[in-house]
C-alpha cells in the first residue's frame, strides 16, 4: 500500500461486517449454541448456573465479591424487592498495581495468595460481629457442581494465577475466609457476571431473558427453560478475521481461544487499533517512521480509544495531546490523527456489530419471531462508556429486525454483577431452608 487514504479504505473493507455477514454470524451462533446444548464439540460451553430469573420478591442484605477483573469489589447489598436496591457500603481494589509492584494474576502467584489478598479485603469491609451469607461473582468460565461449588475450566483476560485451573474456587475461597477467622462470612452462591447481570436486569424486569457483559471481558447469558446459561460466547470462533485478530490471538497468553472476545472486548480493542497503527508505521505511512510508546504491547488502552473517538475539536487536539503526553509522538499532522479515529471507529463499529450478531443469534434460539419483547440487560465500560457503541449495537438490531426491532430493548444494568451476586445468595438461602 503506498498511500494512507488507500490503506484506509482497503482497512474499512476488512473491518466491516456487512447486514448479510450479521445473519450468517447470528446463524451460525444459534447452530453453536445448539451443539453445546446437545453436548457436541462448540465453541460455546453453555454452562449451566443452576439459577432461574428472581420473582423480584428477594430481600435482605447480602455481601457480593465481584471478583471478574484486575479490579475486585467487595459490596453489602440490600434488596429491597420489585427492582429497588441499595448499596450499602462499597470498596474495591487491584489486584495487580505496577507501582506498588504486587501482581495477583501472574504465573509465579499461588491461589492460595490470592484469595489470601481477597479475604483480607473482605474483612475490612465487614463487622465481626454480624454473619453475613455471601454471593461469589467470578468473571471465568466455571462448571458447578451442586449450588456452590464452581471449578475453573480456564483462565480468560490474561490471568495466569498458578493453582486455580482445574481446582473448586469455592473452596480456595472458603479456606482463606477461614484462614482470616472470618466464619460469620458464609459463601452461599458462585455465579458469573452475565449471570450476575441477568438476574439484576430481571429483579425488575420480567422481560429479561439475555444479558451480555461488554466491557474489559465480552460474554452472554440467556434463560433457557428456567435455567440461565452461561454462554461464554467470547469463545464464539466462526468469525471473519483479519491478519491484525490473528497477530493479536499468537501474542496473547491463549493462542486459539477467546477468539471474539478479541475482536470485540475493551481489554483487547486498544491493542488490536495499536498493531495496526505499528502496520502504518513500519509501512512508513504515519508519523514519519517513528514508533514512539506504540512498540509497546498493550499500550493503548480502551479509556483511550474511548478519548480518541470522543474528539469533536476542529485540529482534533484531544488526540494530539494523547499522542505526545501518553506516546511520546510530538508533530502529528491532522490527517494522521483523522486517521487513527478513523481506525478506532471501524474498530469500534466492528465490535458492536459482533456483539449484536451474537444477541440475535440468541433472540433465534429463543423466540424466532419475535413474539415476547425482551430487555437485554448490558454492563460493561463499552456499552456504557464509549462514544457511538451502545447507537451502533441499537443500529444493527435496527437494521437487521426492521420494525421488530421495537420489541427490544437495551438496559445498561449497571454494577449488574455485584447487585445480582446479592439476588443469587437470597434466592440460595431459600432454597437452603
Ligand atoms: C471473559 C470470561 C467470562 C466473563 C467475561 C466478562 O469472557 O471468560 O466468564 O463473563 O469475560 O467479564
């Protein structure tokens, strides 16, 4: 390629997911997921959490450890019944700070150090003299055995902790409450975040039967016959990939795996944007052939997509700080920067689009012609924060279900995992009466 305008628009050609490639996207899905069920090889487990949709009645206040990313939350929830809740206290906590030179999802960290480090947030956040029953969100694809006793199939966003694959994280957590001689901490439910989030979505709203996480991680749940199942739909792999998902999937920690969750998640887009802008670079067709911090892996993050997209200044000037003050870059031309919007749009339309191919995917399975309305409960920093996604994801639908696509409806549900790890451990403590 020997211009950038033609780069960009040979990029858009690859990038763009047509209105015909979402049907084939969201038929496929819908044959994946029917493998799955029937226990024939999918890339999508479809694991069953043991939990219906809540009546709305629960009640109580429930400790929730949301433990999904590098970032923990520890929360003492009331419900309240009919959709109303509160959060009554609320901390959280990384598990990996490059300044204080700790890292909890490394390789050379035990589990047991770990949990260690959870338990002793837990304990900051609580009286010792009251019991608490607990709800265990755990953002990783987990198999259940009774209603709670999860085992870890395989780490997914990067996380190598040693000791925990294969092994019940039920039990990893229980031990280190003991270990923190926190027995008025009882761990009553273990369910992941889409999970989490349907159950928050249809605390009020009955017509919540689909809910997705599109945030640092991508993954969606349904309710299947009284039963919501985990899809780990990031796993989905009959995808139109580039050259750029193939190069970022044989960098990461899980060649092979997690194959749209790359396409489509913030802890990936940064990443995926910043190959291709090193493409540019070494063909000599931005910034001049320098590098500056962009030979960096995982230098851009999703917050800073988020800031490029945002840019509405006429010399795009937000970008240009970016560039020198987070990238060393000094000189950038405006065409330059257009461009590297430009590259974070279709990047961004690219995701919402798989996204939505994966939602129908699912409305297919479970209501082909559309005869119920359904709310899709969403969480996530994507769907929330970035500028044009959550109107991408409502366009595709649009487009795709013409007039039907009125019986639909997009719910931002936020703090879903943390308010619906409270409503798995009320409905668990009836279940335990
Ligand atoms: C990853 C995990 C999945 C989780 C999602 C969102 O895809 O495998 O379990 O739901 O991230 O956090």
């Amino acid at each position: 390629m020997n211009n950038l305008p033609q780069f960009l628009e040979e990029l858009k050609r690859e990038m763009l997911i047509s209105p015909k490639s979402v049907w084939d996207i969201a038929r496929d899905f819908q044959t994946e997921m029917l493998e799955g069920l029937a226990g024939r090889p999918s890339s999508l487990k479809m694991l069953p959490s043991q939990l219906n949709n809540p009546n709305g009645q629960e009640m109580g206040t429930f400790l929730a450890l949301d433990f999904g990313g590098t970032n923990v939350r520890v929360l003492l929830v009331e419900l309240a019944g009919d959709g109303v809740f509160q959060i009554r206290k609320n901390s959280s906590f990384l598990l990996k700070n490059e300044k204080q030179s700790y890292d909890y999802t490394s390789g050379s960290t035990k589990a047991e150090e770990l949990f260690d480090f959870i338990a002793s947030k837990i304990a900051e956040l609580i009286e010792s003299r009251q019991t608490y029953y607990l709800g265990h969100t755990f953002s990783f694809p987990f198999r259940l055995e009774g209603i709670n006793q999860g085992f870890l199939i395989n780490w997914t966003k990067e996380f190598k902790t040693a000791g925990v694959e294969g092994e019940n994280v039920s039990r990893l957590l229980q031990e280190a409450l003991k270990r923190q001689k926190l027995n008025n901490v009882i761990p009553i439910a273990i369910l992941n975040d889409t999970v989490g989030t349907q159950l928050a979505g249809a605390y009020g709203d009955n017509n919540c039967r689909l809910a997705s996480i599109l945030g640092t991680g991508h993954n969606s749940c349904y309710l299947e016959d009284k039963i919501i199942i985990n899809l780990e739909s990031g796993n989905f792999s009959r995808l139109p990939r580039t050259k750029y998902d193939r190069q970022l999937d044989e960098l990461s920690e899980s060649p092979g795996s997690q194959l749209l969750e790359k396409m489509v998640s913030g802890r990936y887009l940064g990443e995926l944007i910043r190959l291709i802008i090193l493409q540019l670079i070494e063909e000599g067709l931005l910034f001049g052939k320098s590098y500056g911090l962009f030979k960096k892996s995982n230098s851009l993050t999703g917050a800073e997509v988020s800031l490029i997209l945002v840019d509405r200044t006429a010399n795009l000037s937000t970008i240009k700080n970016l560039l020198e003050e987070n990238f060393s870059l000094l000189g950038s031309s405006y065409l330059e920067r257009a461009a590297l919007q430009e590259i974070s749009n279709l990047l961004m339309v690219r995701s919402a689009c798989l996204a939505a191919a994966t939602y129908l995917g699912v409305l297919e399975h479970i209501d082909s012609k559309l005869e119920k309305r359904h709310t899709i409960a969403i969480d996530g920093s994507l769907f929330e924060k970035m500028p044009g996604y959550a109107q991408t994801l409502e366009k595709t639908l649009q487009r795709a279900l013409g007039e039907n696509a009125e019986k639909i409806s997009l719910l931002l549900t936020k703090d879903g995992s943390g308010i619906g790890a409270a409503i798995a451990a009320a409905v668990n403590v009836q279940k335990n009466r």
